[in-house]
C-alpha cells in the first residue's frame, strides 16, 4: 500500500469557552449552518457535509477549505494543527 501525507492547509478555527455571548458569536459566522439553543446550553450544533453535528464547550469550531464548518475535539485539534 502506497502512503500519502496530508497537503498542509490553512483554516479558520476558533475553541468555544461555553459561554452563550461566544456562542451568538460563533453562530453569525454562518447562521444558515450552525445554531445555539438556550435550552441545551452546552452544545452549539452545526449542519456539516456529513450531517448534524455537535460542539461541546472546549471544543474547535473550524471552517475548512470549501468554506464549511464543523467541530473538532480539542486533542485531535492538537494533533492536527499549529498556529500560523
């Protein structure tokens, strides 16, 4: 089997501290896509390519490179990138 190494890309990222004024924040990045309820105060939810996923304070919300957002769990986060 053939290995292959990631292109190194840049992103867009931002780690959401759980707080409901970060949270309106993050939303008006794209509204059509993610959303935050008071009522589950613990989760912002974002509409991605694979489908409706969850953010949970500490984690990375990240747009990639086709301008999409998804989240990413603060130690794969950790693994994977490096400030620019």
């Amino acid at each position: 089997m053939r290995q292959y190494r990631k292109k190194p890309i840049v992103i867009g990222a931002v780690q959401w501290l759980g707080t409901a004024e970060q949270a309106a924040e993050i939303v008006a990045l794209d509204p059509k896509t993610i959303d935050f309820k008071r009522e589950t105060p613990d989760k912002i939810y974002i509409q991605t390519l694979e489908g409706l996923m969850t953010a949970s304070p500490e984690d990375w919300i990240i747009q990639g490179v086709s301008g999409e957002f998804y989240p990413c769990k603060p130690d794969i986060f950790r693994a994977s990138y490096e400030p620019v």
